[in-house]
C-alpha cells in the first residue's frame, strides 16, 4: 500500500510537471505571436463641451477615423460639460491641463495674455490656414501677430422672420434693402395688424453692436479702464442712445417685447413660439427650432434674412470657437495633426457639415451640398456685410458684456436716464480693470 501511494504521488508530480511545461511554452508562444501595440504610442489629452450625445458620439468618430490613420496616436477624450474655462484655468494652476482643448473668441485674450497656448500658426502649413475665413481668424491672434487657434466651426447673427405673420399683415419680407428703421417700423405694422409683437430683442450688447458699429461707431476693444472712453464717442453715444429709444418706444407700444414678456426665456425660444414676427439670433437657433418646433418649418414657416443696414453699411456678429494647444504639451507635432484632421475639409464635414450645429469655418465648405439650405443661406449673405465682427471685445469681454446686459436692460425697462446709461457703461469698464 506504501510503495503503491509513492508511485501515485510520483505519476501526479509527474503530470503537474508536464502541465506547468505545457503552459510555460503556450505562454512563451502567446508571448512570441500575441499583438502588440506600438511601443511609440503617445496619448494625447483632448477637453472640449458638448451640445448633446450627437456631437460627442460624432466626435468619437472622427478620433476613431483618426486613431485609425494614426496608430501611434491615441486621443483621450473629456467632455467638461459646465464652468469649461474657469475649470481649464484651474487645471493649468494644477499643472494637468489638457494638451488640446476649446477655446472661446472670448476667452482667447485671457489664454494668449497668460502664455498658456502655443502659436500654432508658426507650424501649421499655411495652405491649411489660408482655408479659414480670415475674419474667424482675428481673434485668435496675439499682440505679437501670431495665430494662436484655428476657429472650428462658428455662427453668425441674422434677421430671423415669420413668414405666416408677415403674410398676415400683408407687409412686404425682409430684403437685403432694410433698414434698422424698417426693421421696427414693420414690427409695429405687424403688431397693429396681427395682434402679436413684431420684434422680441434681448439687451445683451453683442446684440447691438451690430447697430453700433453700421451706423458709424468703432469696433469696441476693452483692454484698460481708458478704453471707457469708447463711450465718449459722438457715433457710438448716437447709435446707442437712438436704439435704446427705439426699444423704448417699441415695449411702450407692445410691438417690441423682451422674452420674458411673452413667457420665454430667450429671443429663440419666443420666436419659436411664434409669440414675436421676429428676432435677430445666432445660427444655433436654427438646430433648436427644427428640434424644438418640428412643425414650425423653416422655408415654409419662417425665414431668414441680413441684418439690416445702417447709415454706414451692413454689419453683423460671429461667435467661434478654436482648438488651441497646451503651451507646455510634450507632444506638439502630434497635437497639430489631431487638430488639422478634425478641424480640416474631412473633419468638418462630418462634425460641422453633417450635423447642421454650426456653420463651417472653411470657406470653401459654404458650397458644400450637404449644407442645411439655412446654412447655406446664412453663408451666401456672408459678402453682403461690411464688416462681420466677432465676439471678442479684449481681455474681459463675457464679464463687461454680462454687465452692459444689464444696464441695457434697465434703460430699456426705462430706470435709466440716456446719460446715466452712459455713465453706468463707462463704470463699468473702469471698474473691471481697476479691479484687477
């Protein structure tokens, strides 16, 4: 029995050394053939927002298709869904910032004043950059005349109208011939006749610099407390003061009302509801109104025209948003070809073109088949304006835009005298940078 559980024992040990040298070689082999990903990878950190599960799952797209292309690139993707740059700023204080991320036209002073982005314009080819419209351009250039983001996409100001109203009131659409006084004197003929508003206006002064700057007033550019002075100039003090009594005029009449006078929270969301025959808004109402109103259709219901034209010309607002690059990135070269693949023709027809957010920022794109007919409509008034002025007033524009907001909103409510508006305006660029 002894001699009978030794050999046992040994025929076991004997087959657990058989196994653990079966497995040995299996993993050798494994180890020899299994794939491998490339030693040279290099992982690049990329932070943008979201206008929904679209974009984003349209943005893993495009980092797939590039990853792809790219085996030696991987993106790491964050999406930073509320208080974007104020937790960017935090994340370069922490030394973890992104290698490439979102840049406002408002935000770029702050970035490119501090050091925190790369001049990317210095290594980008410029047949690259020469595709862009050159005005998206400008705000992203430094004091030193370098470009410092490539804009991805952007929106611009245009005159939104109901048709079905303005039908109703038998009045004439708007043409590329209105004047800022046939924009309100229509408003009031279809309030007269129709019983609804003809204009919903917000008091934000992006809105109006539009009417500021074609009735003869400079670009504003706030960049220290003696730039208050832009509210000394005689064109700018008549513009203003000559809107603010049309405005004025209009909510005393009830043929121009602020949002919350018809029960919405933005000019978008009224004219959506058709509670006013028109409104000046960004290209983003576009995507909400087919969304939001699916019934109320564009090119049947409603329409779009230019902003219209002062004593001076036609001008009209931009928004963009850039992709910049980390100043301090260990991997520039790569950050650059992830940047020109998203934001190049095949990046944009896919994120900007397909999806109808925004309006492409390659000028050639405007001509794109696959346009919205709305997109394509905003894009062919683009040559019609004077001067197309992009959201980027220095240093502290979302701050200085926030507080003129308000004091517009006062003056058009009627609390403000048209000197105390002025003088309100000029405390508050003065005291913004005196705070600081």
């Amino acid at each position: 029995m002894r001699t009978s559980a030794i050999s046992r024992l040994a025929l076991v040990l004997v087959v657990v050394v058989i196994v653990v040298i079966i497995a040995a070689g299996a993993v050798a082999l494994y180890m020899q053939y299994r794939p491998t990903s490339p030693s040279n990878v290099v992982v690049i950190s990329f932070a943008g927002w979201s206008a929904g599960p679209t974009e984003m799952a349209n943005y893993q797209k495009i980092i797939n298709d590039f990853e792809a292309a790219n085996p030696n690139i991987k993106i790491d993707y964050e999406v930073i869904s509320q208080m974007f740059f104020e937790n960017l700023l935090a994340s370069f204080a922490a030394g973890k910032a992104p290698d490439v991320f979102y840049l406002d036209s408002s935000w770029a002073p702050v970035f490119i004043s501090q050091g925190l982005i790369y001049p990317i314009g210095d290594k980008l080819p410029s047949d690259f950059i020469n595709q862009f419209y050159p005005f998206l351009l400008q705000p992203f250039k430094g004091s030193d005349g370098k470009i410092y983001g490539i804009p991805k996409d952007w929106s611009v100001l245009s005159l939104f109208y109901n048709k079905d109203l303005f039908s109703q009131a038998n009045v004439p659409t708007p043409t590329s011939s209105w004047t800022w006084s046939d924009l309100f004197n229509y408003a009031k003929i279809i309030h007269d006749r129709t019983g609804v508003a003809g204009l919903v206006v917000q008091p934000d002064f992006n809105r109006w610099v539009p009417y500021i700057m074609s009735n003869g007033g400079p670009s504003p550019s706030f960049n220290s407390a003696s730039d208050a002075s832009y509210f000394d100039n005689s064109q700018v003090r008549n513009a203003i003061s000559d809107f603010i009594s049309k405005v004025q005029q209009g909510m005393n009449a009830s043929y121009v009302v602020l949002p919350a006078d018809v029960g919405a929270g933005w000019n978008g969301e009224a004219f959506g509801k058709q509670k006013a025959a028109m409104a000046i808004e960004g290209s983003w109402t576009i995507p909400y109104l087919n969304g939001t109103f699916p019934n109320f259709k564009y090119g049947v219901d409603w329409d779009i025209a230019p902003m219209p034209q002062g004593s001076s010309g036609r001008v009209t607002m931009a928004y963009t948003v850039a992709l910049a690059v980390n100043a301090h990135t260990q991997h520039l070269d790569e950050a650059l070809k992830f940047i020109e693949y998203v934001e190049g023709v095949t990046g944009q027809k896919t994120l900007v073109v397909g999806m109808g957010q925004t309006l492409p920022s390659i000028e050639s794109l405007s001509n794109d088949p696959n346009l919205w007919p709305s997109h394509a409509k905003e894009l062919s008034m683009v040559n019609s304006y004077s001067a197309v002025q992009v959201f980027s007033f220095g240093s502290k524009t979302g701050d200085l835009d926030s507080k003129f907001g308000q004091i517009f909103l006062s003056a058009f409510q009627g609390k403000l005298t048209t000197d105390q508006v002025f003088t309100e305006l000029k405390n508050a660029v003065s005291s913004e940078f005196s705070s600081s």
